[in-house]
C-alpha cells in the first residue's frame, strides 16, 4: 500500500519520527506508570496484581491487532517492539516482547482477527476506552502512517468499545498532530 | 492447533460445537457460560461476519489443572443457528483442538445429523485435517423430547468408529458438562504428546 493511501502519513526522517513516537507515547506519566505496572506483573509467574497484568496484556493485545492489521514486517516488529519497551521503561525486553507478537500471530491464525479484536475489546473498562484507543493509534503510528487497514481496525475497535468512527478519527488526528509537533 | 500465550503462561485450545441445525450447539455453550464462574471466563461475544454469526467465549476450567505450569484456556466456538454459508463452518473449523458434534435425537433430523456430519469430514478435509485426527465426541442432543431414536440407531447411523458419545437435554443442562469433560480428556491427552 502506498503512503497516498494512508489516513495518515508523518513524513520524516526514520530516526526523528520515532524519537517523536516515542516522546507522544510516553508523555503521559499516569499511563506510563501503569502500563510499567501491568508489564512487570506479566513478568511475573505469581502476579500480586492479575488484573494489572491482564489489563497490561489486553491494550498490548489491542494495539499489536491495530497495528499489524497492513501485515508487520521484520523490521516493524522491530521497530514496535523498541516504541513498546519505552512505554513500559524496560519492564519486559526486546526477546519476550517478540515471542509474545509471535504467540499473537498464532492466536489470530487460529481464532481470526476478527474475533481477537472483539475478544481484548471486551476486557477493556468502560473508562479505558479512549486510552485503549489512543495506545493503539501511537503504536501504529510508529512507522510513520496510519493505514486504512489500520484505521479500519480502529474503527473496528471503537465500535466494540461503543465510540463512533468521527471520534476515533479524531483521537488519530489529535495524536497525530502532537507527533508533529514534536517533529518541528 | 493450540496455543501458548507465554506472557500470560496459558495454554489456549478451541474447540467447536458443530451440528444441523437448531441442534443445540448454541443451548450447549451458553449453558457452560451460564455455569462458569465469572472470574473465570470472559464476556459471550456474537460476532455478525459477512452471512452469518460467530458465538464465542473463553473461560479457564479450574478442575483440569496445569500443564507444565500453564493453566488452560478453552474457547468454545459456534455457528448458531442454521448456517447459510459453508465458509461460515469452514472458518469456526480453523486451528480447532476439539470438535463435538451435537445430533438432534429427533426422528426427523436423522438425515440433518447425517448430512451434517459429512459436511464436517468435508470442511476438515479442505482444512487440511481427518476428523480421525481431531479429538471428537458425539453428543445425542434433546433426549428428553418426544419422538427421539434409539441410541443404537443414533450410534449406527453417526458413530461407526466409536467415539466417546454422551446423552443429553441442552436445554435442561443434562449432559452439557459431562460432553465437555469426555473431549477436555482427549484433548488433554493429545496436548501431552505434543509437549
């Protein structure tokens, strides 16, 4: 697909939009602190805090979904992989983060994509809905693009969590918009 | 197919309830949801696909333990309904680790069963996969209503091979665990040799 196809493109230097990317995804303190909470919980093999970690598990479900919905190659699972250890600090590393995109790779041949999406979209609280939105947006917006597939997977997303299309295009467009102002 | 969620050290399988119909397949899964303690299961989710609709849920049957430290998580899988389209089976057959065909007991569903349970050898076939291969049991659905045939000519009719077979009354619940429980065996049993 080319990039005139896009919902959404950030032209710009490899390098400078991640960093970019990267700065939107962690900005927000908040969620940094429990996305960090939810990976170090899933570290464990006893959680103190299940929830937490399910919590964790389920927009990391959500976004892999939205984001490979154009198909991910090598290099931006890679690329994912790195945006997602700044967002958690580190709590998980590079190798785990891959084997667990490769377990939801398995997970979407044998259930659909489909119906993984509405399954993690069921487990999202009724007041992490525009969060689990936004989480989603940033880590597709990783390469730069929001693609219609991708965005079709958002839209897709928004009406199992109950938001209408406008408003998902609008929280794309809104993260968008702050990814290029760090670009400048 | 099975497979291992690492990061949430669970082993998932699927298994579909296959059958004609207005068989019970979708009495059958909602009665496990309805039984499931909440804690342990996710939401029942219906998904419209292009011609017809997907009923599903997941949940983790505590009697069945671990396995090398992974607990199990079932995701019960059907069509309900009668289905229109074949890619509508053919698509809740994909990666499953279990099948159970549910029969009609009714006299009048005899040729529905059969025709049924061809169609199921076909799509597998196209998947790839023998129903020989799968761990299957027959459930004999709607015991409890008038006009239902005897075992011996459900048996002749559907089951030549001898799987496990279970009676039951969906409706009542009779029958819907005792199901689950004979194929949650085989499929126990086949994921030791794989692991």
């Amino acid at each position: 697909m080319s990039d005139t196809d896009a919902f959404i493109v950030l032209p710009a230097d490899p390098m400078r939009l991640a960093a970019a990317v990267q700065m939107v995804a962690t900005e927000d303190p908040k969620r940094t602190a429990w996305l960090r909470a939810g990976a170090e919980q899933s570290r464990s093999a006893e959680p103190t805090d299940p929830g937490a970690a399910r919590r964790f598990q389920t927009v990391l479900e959500l976004a892999f979904l939205v984001a490979s919905a154009d198909g991910l190659a090598t290099a931006e699972r890679a690329s994912l992989s790195l945006l997602l250890e700044s967002m958690i600090d580190g709590a998980l590393d590079h190798a785990t983060l891959e084997l667990h995109f490769a377990d939801l790779d398995s997970a979407v041949a044998m259930f659909g994509r489909h119906e993984r999406l509405a399954r993690a979209a069921s487990d999202v609280s009724p007041d992490a809905c525009e969060d689990a939105l936004g989480l989603a947006t940033i880590v597709a917006l990783g390469d730069g693009k929001l693609s219609r597939p991708e965005l079709d997977a958002l839209v897709e997303l928004g009406s199992h969590l109950g938001v209408n299309e406008d408003r998902v295009r609008d929280i794309a467009r809104g993260f968008a918009a702050r990814v290029q102002e760090r670009l400048r | 197919m099975s497979y291992v969620n690492h990061l949430a050290r669970e082993i998932n399988c699927k298994i579909v309830y296959y059958g004609p119909g207005l068989c019970g397949k979708t009495t059958n899964v909602q009665h496990i949801f309805d039984v499931s303690k909440p804690e342990m299961r996710g939401k029942m989710i219906s998904l419209a696909t292009e011609s017809d609709r997907t009923l599903f849920f997941d949940f983790m049957p505590l009697d069945l333990g671990t396995v090398k430290g992974y607990k199990l998580r079932f995701h019960l899988y059907t069509v309900p309904g009668q289905v229109f389209y074949d890619a509508s089976r053919k698509l809740v057959l994909r990666g499953a680790d279990g099948i159970v065909f549910v029969a009609d007991s009714q006299a009048d569903r005899a040729e529905a069963n059969s025709e049924s349970l061809e169609n199921l050898q076909t799509n597998l076939a196209e998947t790839g996969q023998a129903l020989e291969s799968v761990p299957f049991v027959i459930q004999y659905n709607k015991r409890d209503v008038a006009d239902v045939l005897s075992l011996e000519e459900l048996r002749a009719a559907l089951n030549p091979r001898g799987v496990p077979e279970f009676e039951a009354s969906a409706r009542t619940g009779a029958g819907v665990f005792e199901t689950l429980k004979g194929l949650s065996r085989l499929v126990l049993s086949r994921l030791a040799t794989q692991t």
